[in-house]
C-alpha cells in the first residue's frame, strides 16, 4: 500500500516535469517564430522597394540634383555679375560697358564711365571723374590666345602664369621680332635700379605686378591703357625732380625728362579705382600691336613703317588742336595754326629730310596719328615699359619711337634701349599709363 502511493506520487512528478518541458519547448518555438517575424519586418523595411537603403539612395540622388541645380544657378549669377558689374577681379562704377563671350571691359572705379560714341568697334573709351581717358585693348579669352594655358585656370600657381605668358608671346610673336624676322632678347624680367628711388625691391616684387597684369588680362579678357601719352600742364625743359602727378587728356605738354623709375613711380599715382596703375609690361605693348593688328591696321603700318599715322620728322599730317614746338627749341611753344618755315604751313605739319625741323606735339594734337581712339603710339616721344633689354649698360626699354625720327627706322613696335640715369631722361622720353 505504502508502495503504491509512493507509484503514485513519482507518476504525479514524472507529468508535472514532462508538462514544464512542453511549455519550455512552446515558448521557444513562439520565440523563434516571433523573431522570424520580426527579421522579416526589418529586412522588408531596410532592402524592400521602400526601404531604408532604397530611401537612403533617393535622398543621395536628390541631393545630388539639388546641388548641381544650385551650382547652375550660382554660375548664371556669375556670368551676370561678369557681364554687368565688371569682370572677376573686382569693378567700379555700376554703368554696363559693351563687353562679348571673349573680352569683359569693366570699370576701374566708381567715378569712371564710357565715353558716348565710343564702343568696342571704334575703340572703347572711359573717363574719370577728373577727365583722364583710357582704352580698352582686347585680349580674346579663346583657345587661339591661350592653347597652352586653356581657358579654365582659377588657381593661378606659377606654372599657369608661365603658361598664360608663354601663350601670349606666342600670339604676339610678328612683334617681338624686328623687320627682318629676328626675336628681340628684351624680356620682361626684374633688373635692380640702385640710382634711383622708387624701383622694385626684388624679383619677387616685380614678378608679383607682372603676374597681377596677367591674371587680369586673363580673367577680363584685355586691359586698359591711357588714350594719351603721360602729360603734364607745364612744360618740363629739364631733369630732375618729378612729383606732379601725370594726365591722360589732350593737350597737355608730354611728360618728359623723367627716367624710367620716375615714370613708374609717377604712374603708380594716378587714380586706377579698384586696379592697379603702371607702365606698361613689354607683352603689353605688343598686345596693343596685335590689337590694333585684329581692327584692320596692317602689320607692314605697325612693324615695318608708321610714318603714315606717326609723328615723325617725316610724316606730313593736318593738325587739329594744341600746340608744337621744334627740335632743340622746345622752350619755344607755337599754337598748332601758326605757321613755321619749313616745319607747320597751314595747320599741316611738313615732312623734313634731317631732325632740324622735326616738331614735338602736345597730347592727340593730330587726328590722323589716331588708332582705335589711341592717340600718339607711333612716334612723337618714346614711351617707358617695364621690359628689359639685356643690356647690363642699358638695362631700360622704350617703345614706339620718337618725332626727330623716321617712321621706318622707329616704327611702332620698334624697340630701343636706355640707361636709367639721369642723363637719359630727355626730351624725346615720355611714357604711357596702364590700367589692370
């Protein structure tokens, strides 16, 4: 009897642990199925068709349109701003200047505007507030200028202003060679100055205006240069001190007697607004030839001979405005209408077989020594640059040519040499303001 209970209640244990078992063994079965469940939701919702990695690589793809949809708009700005404000490198005045897809003329300041009559065709002029006149020489930014250097350069390291000046020699090359072909060794590198105050400090220095002008004619697609020759109110009869701040307007008595380094000095005075104002850098004046080269004037008229626009001894040409005086007697100034023996009959200037009665000219005294609005270019006085000639005695270029020569011995793209001390700054050396 004690047996049979004892049966009994082990029998009771034996079900009550197999039941335990089965409610563990349904637990883990629901467990399982339930985390199947939950695996599917969670894969459905990260790789389904509206999952989160789907979601994530639309919300990519929209920012990615989204950023290049502002960038166009932004460029569009850009190319607004360029075209009605002035160019990339800063601007002026808010007048909007004719300007195409290859050249942005802009407004060096505020109180500069266009000159009325005067456009891109004809020769692009502006004006200051106090009357100074510039012209705009054009660069083309196309792939025919700049081959090398491209047209998308915005970091500007020193390999790509080797490349913008290599191209650009390259565009002006029939001027950097004389009539009979040969490259001039003038270059524009630094040369030290240590007779006279003002000059660069270093190469470092000079390269650094040379590279601005570059970047400049780059970006903005030309430069501007004064319409006039550097002049002065009161005739200069001697060296030596120049502080009077010079003009680009007509009638004015060319700045003379002043050295190179005066000249650079003096030019860096001028109101340039928001740009830089120098003489101009060799490449410079020959763009101005390759300019003048695109507007119809021939290359024989700018490289071989210019008496026919030039003043020189030997041109004959009517003037219009100012006065002359001659050779060797420049104390002596006569109004462009009075007469002079064998040097001005009737307000025409005479042609003269020697210097004797060559005449120097005040600013834009003759309409006929005018290209594209740029008065005086060929011949009159010679003009300043900041090139140099590889001649340690003559370190100093001038461009242009000079009125008490021919115009075939000094045509316009001619180039001379010079020493920089003050025995050298004489009558027949002025310069030319330019603006970058």
């Amino acid at each position: 009897m004690k047996k049979t209970r004892e049966n009994k209640k082990n029998n009771e244990s034996l079900k009550s642990i197999n039941s335990q078992r089965a409610i563990t063994l349904i637990a883990l079965v629901v467990t399982i199925v339930v985390l199947l469940i939950l695996a599917g939701v969670s894969l459905s919702l990260v790789l389904g068709e509206n999952g989160i990695i789907n979601k994530a690589k639309e919300a990519g793809d929209k920012y990615g349109e989204a950023y290049e949809n502002e960038q166009s708009e932004l460029n569009k700005v850009d190319e607004w701003l360029e075209e009605n404000i002035g160019g990339s490198t800063g601007g002026g005045g808010s007048q909007n200047l004719p300007s195409t897809g290859e050249t942005k003329p802009y407004l060096p300041g505020d109180d500069f505007h266009q000159v009325p009559g005067t456009d891109l065709s004809n020769g692009l002029v502006i004006e200051d507030g106090e009357g100074n006149q510039y012209v705009w020489i054009e660069v083309p930014k196309t792939t025919t200028v700049y081959p090398t250097a491209g047209l998308n350069i915005t970091n500007f390291t020193e390999d790509e202003y080797i490349k913008i000046e290599n191209d650009l020699h390259t565009y002006t090359d029939y001027y950097r060679r004389n009539k009979s072909g040969t490259l001039t060794s003038f270059t524009d590198t630094y040369y030290a100055d240590t007779d006279n105050t003002g000059w660069f400090a270093s190469a470092t220095e000079y390269n650094a205006l040379k590279q601005k002008m570059l970047k400049s004619v780059y970006q903005n697609g030309g430069f501007w240069i004064g319409r006039y020759e550097a002049g002065i109110e009161t005739n200069r009869t001697s060296s030596g001190e120049a502080t009077v701040t010079p003009v680009s307007k007509a009638d004015q008595y060319p700045y003379t007697y002043v050295t190179r380094t005066q000249a650079q000095v003096l030019a860096q005075q001028v109101n340039s607004g928001n740009y830089t104002s120098s003489l101009m850098f060799g490449v410079q004046w020959d763009l101005v030839m390759k300019f003048l080269e695109t507007k119809g004037v021939s290359q024989d008229d700018l490289r071989s001979d210019s008496t026919s626009w030039g003043n020189y001894r030997n041109s004959t040409f009517t003037l219009n405005r100012g006065k002359y005086a001659q050779y060797n007697k420049l104390s002596t100034w006569y109004n462009y209408n009075q007469d002079l023996a064998n040097c001005v009959q009737s307000s025409v200037k005479q042609g003269a077989s020697d210097s004797t009665n060559s005449i120097l000219l005040t600013t834009g005294a003759s309409d006929e020594t005018k290209k594209m609005n740029i008065y005086d270019l060929a011949g009159n006085v010679w003009e300043w640059t900041l090139e140099y000639t590889s001649n340690t005695s003559n370190p100093c270029a001038d461009r242009g040519g000079n009125y008490h020569n021919t115009g075939s011995y000094e045509p316009a793209r001619s180039r001379d040499h010079f020493s920089y001390d003050t025995t050298h700054s004489f009558n027949g050396n002025g310069f030319r303001l330019s603006l970058f």
